[in-house]
C-alpha cells in the first residue's frame, strides 16, 4: 500500500495578511507528493504536484498566489535538497501558474514546460486580471454590505472570505509573471534517471491543456481536465469528452485532478465524460425537436438525474450543479450552431 501523510501548513499571503490559506501534503506514491490548498480566495481544493528524480524535482502546476508557492517550496526543501528543474503549467488560468515566479527566483535555469498554444494565451490573457479582479471585488463589498439578512456568525464568515479574496487579488495584480520557456505542440517526452514523463496536449479546462502521464508509475496528473467536486469547462464540450474516454484507457492507479482528491480508478473520470456527452446529445435533441434559443434549449434540456451521483448527499455541491449545467448546455448549444447564440 503506497504511504499517505499529511500536514497542515498556514501560507500567510502578505506581511500584512488576516487569513491564513490552509495547505496539505500527501505523499501519494514513492517521491510523488500531492499539495492541496484548500481555499486560496479564488479556488478550492487546488493541487500541485512534486515528483522528485534522481537529480531534481518536477513541479506540476505552481498555484494561485506566490505566497502559495513559498510555502510549498519550502515543504519541498524538507523533502529534498534536490533542485527544481522543470515546473509544468497545465494551462493558462492562473491558479495554475501565479507562482512560477517564485520557483524562477530560487532556481536560476529552471525550465518551465507547457504547450505553444497556452503559452500564447498566457501572453495574450494576462491583463484581464488586474482589469477585471477588482471590479469583482468592489462587487461583493457592495452586496455584503446591502445584505442586511445575515446572522453575525454568517456576516463574520463572508467578511473574512471577502478579505481572503481581496488579499488574492492584490497578489495577482502584484504577481511576476514569468512564462514558459519549453513549450510543444503535441506531445513531449523526459526521461529524468529511472522516471519517464509523458506530457500531452489535450483538451480540458483550456484547449492545449498538458496532462503529465508517469507509465512507469501509473499515475496521471490531469490539470484542470478532471475537477472534483463538479468539473470545469471552457472549449467545446464533446471535445473535452473524448479527451477523458482516452485519457480512461491509459494503464494508470492513481488520478490527480486539477481540484479534488487523488483517484484510485476512473469512476469520478468517466463520471464527468458521461455527464459532458450527454449534456451534448441532450442539447442536439432539443435542437432538432424545434428550440432556437439558448434560453429554449436550457429550459428544455434537465441534467437533474445526473445531480446526487455528483453531489453524494452534498448540499453544496447539489445547489452548485444546475449552474454548472446550465453553463455546460450553453457550450454545448454554441457548438453545436457553429458559434452562433440567439437569445
């Protein structure tokens, strides 16, 4: 049985910081350990991943705030005083790669590996975040203040997520962004010693998603292709689909999603595929019975069969699922019209 540890680590993320962002590691196989950051204001339950070889370390996406990263650069130290050679960015959103300045700064020559085409949106996206973020933020001070329903106890919580939130945005705006500087097209090999590293572009939360597949190990590292409790989408849904089923036929024991627990088979993997491919044929259905609109098409496809095998009892993750649903059947009515949206 492979050893599993953990410990909880407090990521202060400035100097003048209130709220503490709380880490755990677990060593998810022999010098393979899974980082988890359980709520960093932007994200929940996000992983980066740490393979330790012969002569270094890979890092496998580097989080949302460099503070982040600091911390969990300093848990690898503990693990080992072998260099960081190579950090991967699976894809362009960035709590995926915020922190790749801080693993730059502290190993001089470090490779960071992704493909082209997120490279390039990397450098074509990259000044949404200091446009778009604190709007948001200005948002939800507004609605926190106008809510005058809310307990104390439930006002305390969400004014310390509102300066959770504020705190992530100032490091994002502040953040260095230093890029990939290996990047391919379709598939890239390492061998590193007796660890072979198969990189792949795919489609998941981003076209031109990397995936990290260790044969030798069994374990793949999906990104954001594979999000736990619900998944993310952003590119063509049958897309993402197909991207999963063959993902599914790789020899692997151990899944480690972009969000979430490591898997020990493809049951949460399949799960997502099947929920994706039918919310396509749902929506295709519809389409030919007559519906034009998005807001026919979403009124006409359900996808509430699907809602307690991902919710589990969970009342969060069932109030959460007809949104996300809702947003899947749009991509998918898009799609399927060719990139045309009538309202």
């Amino acid at each position: 049985m492979k050893k599993i540890l953990a410990i909880a680590l407090l990521a202060c993320t400035a100097a003048s910081a209130q709220v503490p962002v709380n880490v755990t590691k677990a060593e998810i196989a022999p010098g393979v350990w899974q980082f988890t950051v359980e709520n960093d204001g932007y994200v929940e339950h996000l992983n980066s991943v740490a393979i330790v070889d012969d002569s270094g370390v890979l890092v496998f996406d580097t989080s949302t705030r460099p503070s982040t990263a600091r911390v969990i650069l300093a848990e690898i130290r503990k693990i080992t005083s072998k260099p960081v050679r190579h950090v991967v960015n699976s894809h362009w959103h960035p709590d995926h790669w915020s922190g790749n300045e801080v693993f730059a700064a502290a190993f001089p020559g470090l490779e960071i590996i992704a493909t082209e085409q997120e490279r390039n949106s990397m450098l074509n996206l990259t000044p949404i975040w200091a446009k778009n973020l604190p709007p948001q933020i200005e948002k939800m001070t507004k609605d926190l203040a106008e809510n005058k329903e809310l307990t104390p106890a439930k006002r305390a919580a969400e004014e310390t997520e509102l300066q959770r939130a504020r705190e992530k945005v100032a490091e994002l705006i502040a953040a260095k962004r230093v890029y990939p500087t290996l990047t391919y097209t379709d598939q890239l090999t390492l061998h590193r010693g007796t660890r072979e590293f198969r990189f792949m572009s795919v489609t998941g939360d981003a076209q031109g998603t990397t995936v990290l597949y260790l044969p030798r190990e069994r374990i793949l590292i999906t990104g954001d292709a594979v999000s736990h409790p619900l998944p993310y989408y952003t590119p063509p849904l049958s897309e993402h689909a197909k991207t999963l089923r063959n993902l599914a036929r790789l020899d692997v024991d151990i899944i480690v999603p972009g969000h979430g627990p490591a898997f020990r088979d493809r049951t949460y993997m399949n799960l997502e595929a099947e929920l994706m491919e039918t919310v396509v044929k749902r929506v295709t259905q519809a389409l030919r019975a007559g519906a034009v609109s998005i807001d026919e098409v979403q009124a006409a496809v359900n996808m509430d069969d699907f809602k307690e095998r991902f919710a589990r009892g969970n009342e969060e993750v069932a109030g959460n699922f007809p949104v996300v649903t809702k947003g899947m059947v749009r991509k998918a009515y898009i799609e399927a019209r060719d990139g045309r949206e009538i309202r």
